[in-house]
C-alpha cells in the first residue's frame, strides 16, 4: 500500500477541508471506475465474521470478472466470462430453510451523501465519521462520499440538504449524522427517493420506514472494558463523566461504563453532570471543571469537544476517551493523559448497509446495531492498525495501538494484572459475539431519567430491576427504552 496513506488519519480532518461540498460541485471521481474493479472491490471486501457469532446468517459470494491480457505488441485478446456477483442468505425458520440469491449489479458506483450535524473540526464524532468514509473510499474503489456539516447547529434544513447531495453528487446513500439531522426530515425525503437509502443515528427514537434505516454502534461494549480500567486506575475512588444531553444513547453509555468499574472496583463512585448539548466548549469546559472539584480523578466525556481532555490535562488527572482514538489519529493529547480511548470504525457500519444496497435488496433491515463481533478485512500493512487483518466496529485503540496495548504504559502499572487479564478476556469474548454486559448483569434504576410520551414509558422507580441478569436485551431496548440512570450512579445538580 502507498505509504502516504500513514499521513492519512492524523492529517485528515485538516486536508478533508477541501473536499466539504460547497454543495454545488459534482464529485470528481464519479463514473471513473471500470466494472471489473468494482466487482473486485465488492468481493475483496465481503468478509466473514468472528467464528461463534451468534448475529450473522451463513453467507456466501461468488464472482466471474473479466480479464484483458496483451496478446502481442499493439494488439489486445480480451477472454470474458459473465461477469455476475451474488450473494446467497440462508435464513432457517421451524423446519425449513429458505434461500434467497441476488444479484449485484455491475458496475455499481456507490456515493454516500453525509447530512453532519455538526463539525468536522475540533469533533470525535462527525470528524470520526468522515474519516470512516475517506478509509471505505481508499479501501474499494467503487466507493466515494460528500458531506455537507454544521446542518443542525446552524439551524438548517436537512431535507435540502439531502436533496442537494442526491441531485448534484449522485449520492444513492444518505447518511445523516445527528439524530435531528435525520429525524423527522429523512421520514419525508425518503418517500421522494424510493431507490436511495436512508440511515440515521439513533438517539433515543429508533423509528424507520423502508428505505430509512437506523444505525448505531455497541460502543458501549467498549465503554465496559475503558470501566474496568478506570476502577482500577482511581485513587480517590471518585470517576466522572460529563454528560452532553440526557438521551437514551447516553444512558446505555454510562451505564456500560458503570459496570465496568464496579466490577473492578465495588468501591468506587461515578458523578455525571450535564452539559445539555453535544457540542458546547466553554459548558463542557465549565462542568469537566465543578467535577474535578468534587474530587474526580479519572474522567471521561459523552460530549463532542476537546475542553474535557484539555482540562485533564491542565489538572493532571486521568482522561478516558471516546468515540476516538484522540491520541493516535487527532494527536490531541498524549498518553501521559489519555489512560485508554475506544475507537468507532464507522466504515464497518457503513460498509453493512452498503452490502445490503449493492445487492438491491428494497428490504433491508430496519435497525442496524453492529458490534466488536462485526469487521472489515484489511490488508496486513494496512497503516490503521498495522499487522491486523481485520478491523472491528469498536475496540480500544490509543496512540493506534489496540486491545490491552491501548492501555496507557503510564497508567499500566498502576493496574493490577488481574484487571488487565480480565479486560482481555472480556474483549476477546465480545470480538467472538460470545459475551456482552447488558446481558450478564442486571440492570436497576436509580429513579433519574426521562420520560418518553410517545411510547408511554415513565422512568422506573428506584430500586427497580428492569432487566435481570442473563438476559440479553432487545436491541429496539437498547436504543429507545434504556430511559434511566443506573442505581448507585450520582447526578450532580
């Protein structure tokens, strides 16, 4: 692979500047793309899954390609099979088996069009996004992307701003970033572009329709292990996280979080304390602050700046991160600080609907909610993650190290072996679909929370077990109706 490509990631929000849309130039790259490659592409990038994954159906592609080979000086021979791409699903119901072949098109240009909620710059989230897209567009080359940012913090629409990327760069795909950059805009659109997919983050609501799909990443299985870590690593046994706003999303987060740490250490406390937006710096900074005051000595962040990990930095405590690896691919930090992070490969989300397009499958699935048990293979000198053939849809990563090497070698010795062995362990259990939080512990309400009108559901009371232990909840559970804090958890006011 081109070494240049190294440069990628820690250059990218920078350099990717000149490719935001003034939404009035066609992508360059368009069209240029001869159908053997693309066909190559597809195959070369449908992988299989971790062994023992419980979430994926049997899978099978097949291809015949055509092949031109120089016969002599000035003269081409050109030997062509049937060029078809199919992917065969086997679905078991009681006592049958159904199965359902389709046909990929060839020569199919795939161009995700990307309604950002917020900014690429300064951003783990919306910035992570964009870089899931340049790597899926260095990885196939039938694959490209535009973006268009700032559409909900500017206040603006994002049905035009879907339209625009469908009718000036072709986009068939329509990612929207935000929860409101999707909802209830893409319900609309969508219905206008019966043959373009839809996807939107889930928040809280995780309504769909055909052609509108909701998506979302298990970065909370991560979250657990960054908890074991963080309960190992206070000494003041006080561990904070401040919160953008209260939503679903970031329940299941922290609850994730606070497994991991009172599995490590039953002693320790966690504070949380709401910033009420996303993105808001000088808040974010404010709150990071009032929790450094209350003793908090290990500290994370559900919101989207810099100011969190600037003011571990500034008080010399212990910054756990999210969404990135900020360390490794933003260089906002260093290791000296930055105690362990996760890393989201949104390619590996984005690259699970792109299959399903490709296919031309009108149906596709109504939620998609990938996890560590979920990948795309990559080159072994590939420059993400140097020497892995595969890369997970979630998994620590820091200073582009990975797994238990995530681990800051500053805080290192500071934890015990025991933790660290466990840590691997559970890792290794969730990259095989064999082991998740939510299902080996039980759940229970603290009393705080919110409300969703539209399905009736109050907060539990506290006390409350809502999900016992050994239990896997459903995934429309996971991301629309984790509405509380867990007990044990402290709201600062």
């Amino acid at each position: 692979m081109n070494k240049d490509r190294r440069k990628l990631d820690g250059n990218a929000l920078s350099s990717l500047e000149g490719k935001k849309i003034s939404r009035r130039e066609a992508l360059s790259t368009a069209g240029k793309v001869a159908a053997t490659a693309v066909i190559a592409g597809v195959i070369a990038g449908v992988g299989g899954y971790f062994a023992g994954s419980a979430a994926a159906p049997p899978k099978v592609s097949t291809v015949t390609k055509t092949v031109t080979k120089t016969a002599a000086p000035g003269a081409t021979a050109t030997v062509t099979k049937t060029a078809t791409v199919t992917k065969t699903v086997t679905v078991t119901a009681p006592g049958a088996a159904t199965t359902v072949t389709k046909t990929v098109p060839v020569g199919k240009k795939v161009i995700m069009g990307m309604v950002l909620g917020g900014y690429t710059k300064g951003s783990t989230w919306d910035g992570r996004q964009v870089m899931a897209a340049e790597r899926l567009k260095k990885l196939f080359p039938w694959f490209d992307y535009a973006y268009d940012e700032g559409v909900v913090l500017k206040g603006r629409d994002p049905i035009s701003s879907a339209k625009d990327l469908i009718a000036v760069n072709k986009a068939n795909i329509i990612f929207g970033s935000w929860e409101p950059a999707a909802v209830p805009a893409f319900h609309k659109v969508s219905k206008e572009y019966p043959d373009v997919y839809f996807m939107g983050i889930v928040g809280s609501d995780v309504s769909s329709q055909r052609n509108f799909v909701r998506v979302f990443i298990r970065q909370y299985q991560a979250m657990y292990l960054e908890g074991l870590i963080a309960g190992a690593l206070t000494k003041t046994n006080k561990i904070g996280i401040t919160v953008g706003p209260a939503c679903v999303q970031n329940y299941r987060r922290m609850a994730a979080f606070y497994l991991g740490i009172k599995e490590a250490n039953p002693d320790a406390k966690l504070y949380i304390k709401y910033v009420g937006e996303w993105y808001d710096p000088p808040k974010e900074r404010e709150v990071s602050l009032a929790l450094v005051d209350l003793g908090v000595d290990v500290l994370t962040n559900y919101t989207d700046s810099v100011e969190p990990v600037k003011v571990c930095e500034a008080k010399k405590i212990w910054y756990v991160g999210k969404d990135a690896d900020i360390v490794g691919l933003y260089k906002w930090s260093t290791t000296d600080t930055v105690a362990v992070s996760f890393d989201t490969r949104w390619s590996v989300l984005f690259y699970e609907v792109i299959k399903e397009y490709l296919t031309g499958n009108r149906y596709p699935d109504r939620i998609y909610f990938v996890g560590m048990d979920r990948h795309i293979p990559l080159p072994k000198d590939n420059p993400w993650v140097p020497g892995e053939t595969i890369l997970p849809a979630v998994d620590l990563q820091n200073d582009l190290k990975i797994g238990v090497d995530a681990i800051s070698p500053k805080a290192r010795p500071e934890i015990s072996e025991d933790v660290i062995k466990l840590v691997d362990r559970r890792r290794r259990q969730m990259l095989a679909g064999a082991w998740d939080p939510f299902c080996e512990y039980e759940l229970v309400s603290s009393g705080e929370g919110i409300p969703i009108p539209e399905l009736k559901l109050e907060v539990p009371p506290k006390g409350k077990v809502v999900k016992p232990a050994g239990e896997m909840p459903a995934d429309e559970w996971l991301l629309g109706k984790l509405n509380f804090q867990l007990d044990g958890i402290i709201l600062v006011k």
